[in-house]
C-alpha cells in the first residue's frame, strides 16, 4: 500500500515560512572551517513541544530549553556543536541563556522564544570567545534554502548529514513536515544521544502537538540502540507555525492521529539513520519480540538482547549465536518459560522451544553476513510485541572512543581549563 506522502527537499527549511542559517565558528578546533552554530527561524509565530534526555545529568542547554518551553513557544532554536556544555556548572548556564539572549535581540523576540542545544564533549568550558562574534552574521544568515547547512552543523562523530521531509494532505490543504537529527554514539533508549529539530506548517493545537510528539518519540528515538548509553543533551523539539492555514487539528479527532502517523513517518526515517550511522557500525539490526506476557516484558527482553555486548560481538563477527541471545533473554527480568523460546534469523529458525534448530549454520551465517538483517524472538507465552533497532559493536568503535584528549589540550590553550 503506497503510504500518502510525497518525499520533498529543503529539511527543517521545507515548511513554510522557516528559515536556518550555520555558520563556522571554530568551537572545537579554531583552524577548523567546518559549520557548528546553526538557527532555525520561523518568520511568523509558533506552537512548539520537546522531549528531552531522561538522564539524571542533565546538560545547561537542555535545562534552558526546558524551562523555556514550560513558559513559552518557541520560535527559534540556536545550536552548538563540538561542545555539549555539559557538567559545565552556573558558567555553563550563563553561557545558554546568553545565546538565547543574544539571538533574541537580534531576532526581535523574547528570550523565551529562544531555544537552546548543544552536542560535543562533556565537561569542558564553552569557548564563547569564538562563538559570541558569529551571532549577527548567523542572523544575517537566515535563509529559506538552507535546512541542509543546519544538518551538516550539528553533527559530531556522523559521517554525514541526517535530515527528511515530506508534504502530506491534511483538511483539503497540503501540509509539510520537516527535520534533521544527529547521532552516532551514546545512542539508547529514554532517548538516545541524539538531537532533532522538527519543523511544520501545520495548524495545529497546543495538547494535539504534545500528544503527537510524545506518541512519535515513543515509537521511533525511543527504539533505538548503538552502545547502550544515555547522553547528558538529548532533545527533540518540533516547531509549528501554521502556515499551511489548515483548519486547526484538535487532540482526540481523525486528523490529529493522521498528523501523529506523518511526524513519527518522519521521525523513524531519523532514527533509523541514526542506527545505520553508528560510531564504526557494519550492521543494521532490526529485533522484534513477539508474544511476550505483556508490553513491558516484551520491551525488558528487546533492550536486553539490543544492549548485550556479547551479542553485538557476535553481530559483528558474522556469527548467528544464538545462544548469547537466549542468555539476554534470561536474565532481561521477563518473564518467559526456556521451553517456549524460539528464535529466527530473518525466516529461518535458529531455536525452537529452546534448542537448537535444524536450519544449517551457512543458512544462518549468510544472513548475519549481510549489512542489514532481521531477528525475532518469539517467547510463545502471550500476544505484547516490541521492536527495537540496533547495531553490532565493532573494535573500530572501541578504538574511536579511547580518548578525546586532544580537545582538553585545545580547552587549555583557550584558558578555558
């Protein structure tokens, strides 16, 4: 069944009436010309929601953006990366709500319609000396053409840009969705480390954006894994300004379930990137338990098997073990009956009530040999589902992760530390 959107250009840029500008700044290396300080505009008000990072360490830029959307809707959002101002103490915190003072003024907003993230390296000062001179020319900047500029700013250990957009019709107008993310390492469920900004012309109501965006997050950067870490700066926050002039979408009614079904559309096309875009990740893994007792075990056991080193070793090593995946499945905290368990890789049985199966190793091998593959786990002990994308663990990924020392020697050299 074809799906009713239509693919378009242009990200967080592709809504009406949006507007995004980057810029270099240097914030990880000054030799560096590579983009780090973005802004997403809208020319008209907003109504905005975010969901953020569920860890207890939470950075300055996400406290801001919190307490901002609690007082206010946003109509921008200002961006870092290279630096996650992080564990950054009270500096840190005047160093967020200066960027979002600073860029208020030069928007013509209150500082409450700014919104604040950054991404990079966790403890380190902000080096605002290279950051504060770029503000006008970030400003002046701002154009309806470059929602791609923004991608490729705020991405860290990414190989590349992460944005999509599509246009749907909604209440006899067609409307458009936007977005683009970052993420590649300390990606886990509750969100992952990741950012995302949407963007929509939609009219649509304050509790029916809320409600979508919860739905959509639940559905998509919440089934996701790479290394089983929750970073300090997740955020996902969706801009919508109206422009679209559809009649306005109430929570509860047909048309606020169809706009739910095109943000999470959107959303898992991010997420998924994300997984395949994995720090020195070779394979895309899509895990799916079915009939477990009920959606928390279900989600208990797909998280285990998801997270497990050993299994994303053997994920790695092209080995369809499958008994590292049964022994994830034991000690997940479900609860399961061993002689029910059977697990396929793609449509061929690796385990069957618990045993080995008769399907031939090379089978199974040259399904784990591909870049991207399925696994099932069917616990056969009720009717909850739960699916969830993961990625091997590769010694690329150990060697990538060693040390960011180089980035506290150029701290020191700023005086930052």
């Amino acid at each position: 069944m074809d799906l009713p959107y239509t693919r378009i250009k242009g990200g967080v840029c592709a809504a009406r009436e949006f507007l995004g500008s980057a810029i270099s700044c240097g914030i990880k290396n000054p030799k560096s010309d590579r983009l780090d300080l973005s802004l997403i505009y809208s020319k008209i008000g907003c109504l905005s929601a975010g969901m953020f990072t569920q860890n207890r360490v939470k950075a300055a830029p996400v406290r801001v953006s919190q307490s901002h959307l609690r007082a206010e809707s946003l109509r921008a959002i200002i961006t870092n990366s290279g630096n996650a101002n992080a564990c950054t103490g009270p500096t840190g915190m005047q160093d967020a709500k200066n960027m979002a003072k600073e860029t208020s003024k030069l928007l013509g907003l209150r500082q409450r319609e700014v919104g604040v993230c950054s991404t990079g390296v966790i403890g380190l000062p902000m080096p605002m000396i290279r950051i504060e001179p770029k503000y006008e020319g970030l400003v002046a900047g701002l154009g309806p053409k470059n929602g791609n500029d923004v991608a490729r700013s705020i991405i860290t250990s990414d190989t590349h840009e992460k944005e999509f957009a599509i246009s749907f019709e909604l209440h006899g107008k067609r409307v458009r969705i936007g977005g683009c993310a970052k993420g590649a390492g300390m990606i886990n469920p509750n969100m992952a480390t990741m950012l995302c900004f949407i963007t929509t012309d939609a009219n649509i109501g304050k509790r029916g954006l809320k409600e979508a965006i919860e739905n959509s997050v639940e559905n998509t950067f919440n089934r996701i894994t790479i290394d089983g870490d929750t970073s300090t700066n997740d955020s996902v926050i969706v801009l919508a300004n109206g422009a679209a002039e559809n009649k306005t979408i109430r929570r509860g009614t047909k048309e606020c379930r169809d706009f739910s079904h095109a943000l999470e559309f959107v959303m898992n096309k991010l997420a998924k990137s994300i997984v395949r875009d994995g720090e020195r990740v070779t394979k895309f893994v899509t895990l799916e338990v079915k009939s477990a007792r009920n959606a928390s075990d279900a989600k208990k056991v797909a998280q285990a098997v998801a997270n497990s080193s050993l299994v994303k070793s053997s994920w790695n090593g092209e080995d369809p073990n499958w008994g590292r995946i049964i022994h994830a499945v034991g000690y997940s905290g479900a609860s399961i009956r061993e002689e029910f368990v059977d697990i396929y890789y793609e449509s061929k049985a690796a385990c069957k009530g618990g045993l080995q199966a008769k399907t031939n190793p090379e089978v199974l091998r040259n399904i784990v040999s591909k870049p991207a593959f399925k696994i099932t786990i069917d616990l056969g002990i009720g009717d909850a589902n739960h699916r969830i994308y993961s990625s091997d663990l590769s010694p690329e990924y150990v060697d990538f992760n060693r040390s960011e020392y180089a980035y506290w020697k150029q701290a020191k050299k700023d005086g930052l530390v």
